[in-house]
C-alpha cells in the first residue's frame, strides 16, 4: 500500500481529494489529510475508508517529521513560505513531493540535496502556475519542432465570476484567496521584455497599463503584468526571444478601478491603522485624503484622483460601500486588511454562484521565412459556490501529478516544475476527461 499525506485541508483541496479518494481502492492507497483544525480535515475526508483526518501543526518539527516519514509522498497545499521545512525534511526521509506554489529561491536551493537523495520534488503544479506550464510548452515544443522561431509569447490567466453569476459593476468575486487579489503586484516591480526591450512597471503604475483580448464566446478581457515574466525565459528555453510577457485576466474596467485603491494608499500592508476599531468605511475611506471639513469625502476623493464627477468609478465605489456609514468591524488591521474585509462581504460566491478559469496563451514565431500568430485559450466553469473551477484546476493537477510520480511514470529528481514532455502529454490528455480543454487557432500575425 502507498500513502499519500496531504497537508492542508484549505477550500482547494476539495477536487483533489476527491480525485485521489475515487483512485485509492483500484490503486492501494492511503490518504491521510493533515490540518491544524480537525474538523476541516474530517470534512474533506468525508469519512471515506482509505482517508485518515489528523490534526497536526506543521510547526512542531517533531510531529511533522513522524508523520512524513510514515508517508510515500508529501503533499504541501499550506501557504507558500511554509513548504521549504517540509521540503527539508521529505529530502532528509528521502520522499516525494508535490505543491501548486511557486518555486521560492529557498527551495531552488535545495535541488541538489533533492537530486542526491533522488526525491522528486514537482512545484507550480497548480492553475497558474501549473496548467498553464503544460499547455505553453506543448506548443512551444510543436513550434519548435517544425522548425519555427519563436519571436512573441505571452500568458494570461485569470480567476473569475462566471456570466452567468455576474451581478455586480466589478464583474469580479473572490474565488481565491483574498489576501492575494488585495496584495497582487505589492512586492516590487514587475518585469518583462517587449521586442528585445526590457520593462519595469513599478506598483503604482501596475493596473494603469493593461492589454486587451477577446476570447470568442466569452467577451472582453483586459490583462496586467504578472509578477517576474523572464524568469521564465530559461525554463521555456526561450533565452533569446525578444518578447515576453505573463499577466493576470480581469474584465475591462476593474483594473483602472483598482488602481483607486492603490492610488490612496488602502493596499498598504506594512502598518497598523490607529482607531481602525471606531472606524466605518467612510471614515476609513477619508484617512487617506486631505483634511477639508467642508468637502464631502466623494468630493475630496474626485478632486485628489481627477475623477469625473460621472466617472464610473465613484458607482463602483459605491456600490463596495466605501462610502457607507457601516462600522469596519475588526479591531486591529492594515490598510490592506481593512480593505479585504469590505470586498469580503460584496465580492462573496453565493451558494449558488458560478466562478470561472480563463487562461489564453499567444504565440507569436518565424516559419519558413513567414510570421504566424497562434492563440490557445482554456474556459472552464465550476458547479457552484464550493465545487469551483479554481479548487478543479488547482487540485486536480495536483492529483495527477501525485498519481504519475506514485505509478513510476515521473522518475526524474530534483526541485522542478512541469515543463516536459513526460509530464505535460499524459497531464493534458487526463485534465481533459475533466472539461479542462484548450481550443488552439491561428490569427492574423499581431507585433508591436
């Protein structure tokens, strides 16, 4: 029997427990799911007869290394800076392991220490990262293949409200966690490169430059700069492409709403705000303008921003309650904090609500002398307000690469991600059995 230990029960772990669960009987598997709350665990066990619910505080270095050493395969589904420890010691006991975050430089540094105790160490195996590694890189290597150049590449993806649950000026809602949409982009400038040019945008800048797309049957979209895009020149083996790109999908509007937000100073995590426990969201709202007790807080806000008095953004802005004599309700908070919770209570998936994964990938290359442009895109929609496309295509990635690495069929070791053709080929043929299906064309060639 081979046992699999996943630690965290958070709400994206739900498909790919799921996933492993419906495989345990046929493939002699044992889960055990790690959470510090127990009852957490027990409800994504479901009381299943190959699933074990444990309490467990990743922490407790004793604790963490019995229980991986108990275990075939670790799955980390804990927040980001807490995996190198359990990566620390899955090297020490000599087991596997699998996680959707990015690779932090502290877990890149253990690749060497991971390949002598021949511990295979899979990473951004998620949706973005993840899915989007494996789509990229099969046509990446078809292009290549054929013969082409590659000159343009570019990668959106974005977690969404489906049309059909969108009711609100936004055309957003949290499906994912909170923290992260609130402090997406704060952590420095991002980076890419445009026909051989390389380009910063610094934070207050970020929602301010966006791209527009379309994506037959879905609409409009509009993407940011996401994160570091040339640290993946190397990884893609596109060291010399002039450019490249990777961002974050909204649809049109919201970003230039955002940037009110950043603008004022609300997406600040790095103080505590004084009085915030006496404070309602307009009080809240009037902290970061400009003393003038004869001007409402609307109007200072227009004047500082430049904002139109029939501006859609001051409707946006009200319809979040910004302006709202509501109390905040939390008695110790960031800007950034205090602003996550008044987009909780507007931004929530209803019981009922729909989310939706958009991801879109351009490829733009040289071909027998001749220039070619081909999109691929991937819409997928989740069941309801718990069954979401992003727990289905965070998990599930998750769940197959932890199958395959199980099975034998992933045998190389070392701190990695996704980005070969052993891993994406079978990935991609099973994720589509679950609707997650890209559509590939050629468009007319779009340079810059």
């Amino acid at each position: 029997m081979k046992k699999i230990l996943i630690i965290g029960a958070g709400r994206s772990t739900a498909s790919l427990i799921a996933y492993l669960q419906a495989k345990s009987e046929a493939s002699d598997w044992h889960i055990t799911i790690a959470d510090r709350v127990l009852d957490l665990a027990e409800e994504k066990a479901k009381g299943h007869a190959r699933c074990t619910a444990v309490v467990f505080d990743v922490e407790d270095h004793m604790s963490r290394t019995s229980l991986i050493a108990e275990h075939d395969i670790v799955i980390s589904m804990l927040p980001a800076h807490m995996h190198v420890p359990v990566a620390q010691d899955c090297i020490a006991l000599k087991k596997h392991m699998v996680t959707a975050s990015y690779i932090s430089e502290e877990m890149k540094a253990l690749d060497e220490r991971a390949k002598a105790a021949g511990v295979i160490m899979i990473n951004e195996i998620g949706v973005d990262p993840g899915i989007d590694h494996l789509s990229a890189m099969k046509v990446l290597d078809e292009i290549r293949k054929a013969g082409g150049k590659m000159l343009i590449f570019e990668s959106f993806t974005g977690g969404l409200v489906a049309p059909e649950s969108d009711n609100n000026p936004w055309n957003y809602k949290f499906t994912w966690n909170p923290r992260n949409v609130v402090l997406a982009g704060s952590g420095g400038a991002v980076k890419f490169i445009q026909e051989g040019q390389y380009k910063y945008i610094p934070y207050h800048q970020l929602f301010r430059r966006t791209e527009l797309m379309e994506i037959e049957g879905f609409g409009r979209f509009e993407g940011y700069a996401n994160r570091d895009s040339l640290r993946y020149r190397k990884v893609y083996g596109l060291e010399d492409i002039p450019t490249i790109f990777r961002g974050t999908l909204r649809r049109p509007g919201f970003c230039r709403a955002w940037d009110v937000f950043v603008k004022l100073g609300m997406t600040d995590d790095s103080y505590v705000l004084e009085g915030v426990e006496e404070m309602t969201h307009r009080q809240f709202t009037n902290t970061f303008l400009a003393y003038n007790p004869k001007d409402s807080v609307e109007l200072k806000l227009m004047h500082y921003l430049n904002i139109p008095l029939d501006s859609e953004l001051i409707e946006k802005l009200k319809w979040l309650g910004l302006f709202d004599d509501q109390p905040i309700g939390l008695a110790k908070a960031s800007p950034a904090r205090a602003l996550q919770h008044i987009l909780e209570r507007k931004w929530k998936l209803e019981e009922g609500d729909k989310d939706m994964i958009v991801m879109y990938h351009k490829f733009g290359y040289l071909l027998n002398g001749q220039k070619k442009m081909l999109e691929s895109s991937m819409v997928t929609k989740g069941v309801d307000s718990q069954h979401t496309a992003m727990a289905r295509t965070v998990g599930l990635p998750v769940g197959i690469a932890t199958r395959h690495i199980l099975e034998g069929n992933i045998r190389k070791p070392g701190v990695q991600i996704p980005v070969t053709k052993e891993i994406y080929t079978p990935m991609l043929a099973e994720l589509q059995e679950y609707g997650i299906t890209f559509v590939e064309k050629e468009i007319p060639y779009k340079g810059y």
